[in-house]
C-alpha cells in the first residue's frame, strides 16, 4: 500500500456563521439582550448580509455575538412570526426565499413607497445633505466585496430615505428590505473599483435641484435596473 492510502480521509471543515455585519452586541447597552439580537438579524437582513435560504443555528448565533442560546432563539422565532424565517428544525432557522410572484408584489410596493421617501427628501435636502449623500455613494463605488457594496448601497439609500421626515413611511419601506435584502444578493456583480451607477448619480443630481420628479424616476430606475438582473436568476432558479 502507498503511503497516499494509508492518510486518514480529511475531516470536513466546519463552516462557522458569521456574526451579523452590521453591528456587534454590546453587552453594556440597556436595551434587552433578545431586543439587540433581534435588531442586529433585521438590519442584517436588510443590508443583504445574510444570503437567502441561508440557516441560522441559535447555538451558533449565540456563539457568534457571544450571548446564550435563549434570547437569541426569542429574537428568531420573532422573526419567524414576522415571515423572514422558516423553522426547519429545533434549533435552525432559514431565511426565506422570495418566490417571483413574491418578488414581484415587493417591488411594485417598494416603487411607490420609495418613491414617495424620495420625492418628500428632494423637498427637503439642502446642500449639505447631498455632499454626505455623494459620500455614501462614493464609497459604494469603491466597494471591492459583495459584502461591503450591499452594506453601503444600504446606508445610502436610508440616509435618504430618512430625509423625507415621515417614520411610518420609514418603517413600511424597512419592512420591505427585510424581504428584499437577502435576494439582493442576486444583482449582478458590480464591486469592482471603479463601477459606476448611472441611476445614483440621477437620483443625487435631482436631489442637488431639489426636483422630487426627477428624484422618483431615478429612485424608480434604479430599482427596475436591479430587479432585472434578479429576476432572471429567479427564473432560471424555478426551471
């Protein structure tokens, strides 16, 4: 026998999950543990941080942001009854699929209550807002990881969106990413340096004239642009 035969099959690495992108637990805030847990999973999903279908283990989770099992399993079966997760086993949770019917009826809401945050930001913006704008957007262009573009097309687009000064049109449109953030991950791939984004720069040059038609066709190309690509990995998903 070859010495090739004798070596022990190698063990298969244990893929560990991530803690969620963008926050980390702070033990020393008041706010309850399953709240901050809860919190930390929405915006992930939101942001795109957490792929679709992906599982998340309460033990692992826990482990991740360094809390014990209980309140982090709390925060998901939250979730759970919010629709963003499936319990598939007694202590693994997935995140939900879109279908493209699902898909669909997300992105005709997303196109008029974005539309309408950004109408109401072209009203109010001033200089100063669009040169912090320009400066989110930039660095989505600089983004060199799905990762990071995904996080920073996310802070770009509710830097704006907060701007229109209406909290439950705000929270109508948070809970859309909530279901939209993971398919997110569909768009095709545009991190490298240097790519640019026609429909952002429409959208921040209709901001600069504070012309809120401008600002919703752009805001509306955008998204459309977008929605493409994923639909057609949607498709080729369902045959």
């Amino acid at each position: 026998m070859s010495a090739k035969k004798l070596e022990k099959p190698a063990r298969p690495r244990r893929i560990r999950m991530a803690a969620p992108r963008m926050q980390k637990f702070d033990p020393t805030a008041p706010e309850a543990i399953e709240r901050q847990v809860y919190r930390i999973v929405r915006q992930s999903l939101m942001a795109g941080a957490i792929l679709p279908g992906k599982k998340l283990s309460t033990r692992s989770l826990a482990e991740a942001l360094g809390v014990s099992p209980m309140p982090v399993r709390e925060a998901l079966k939250r979730l759970e009854a919010d629709g963003l997760l499936e319990s598939r086993a007694k202590s693994a949770f997935h995140v939900h699929e879109l279908s493209q019917a699902e898909f669909r009826e997300v992105l005709k809401i997303r196109l008029r209550l974005e539309g309408l945050a950004v109408r109401e930001a072209a009203k109010n913006i001033d200089a100063d807002k669009v040169r912090r704008a320009r400066a989110l957007d930039n660095r989505i262009l600089a983004s060199t990881t799905t990762a990071q573009r995904l996080e920073r097309n996310f802070r770009f687009h509710f830097f704006i969106y907060q701007l229109a000064d209406m909290p439950m049109t705000l929270a109508l449109i948070e809970n859309m990413w909530l279901r939209i953030g993971p398919t997110l991950n569909k768009v095709v791939d545009k991190t490298r340096p240097g790519a640019t984004y026609p429909a952002h720069a429409r959208l921040l040059a209709a901001l600069a004239r504070r012309d809120p038609d401008g600002a919703e066709r752009a805001l509306q190309r955008d998204l459309l642009e977008a929605a493409e690509s994923i639909e057609k990995q949607l498709s080729a998903s369902a045959t």
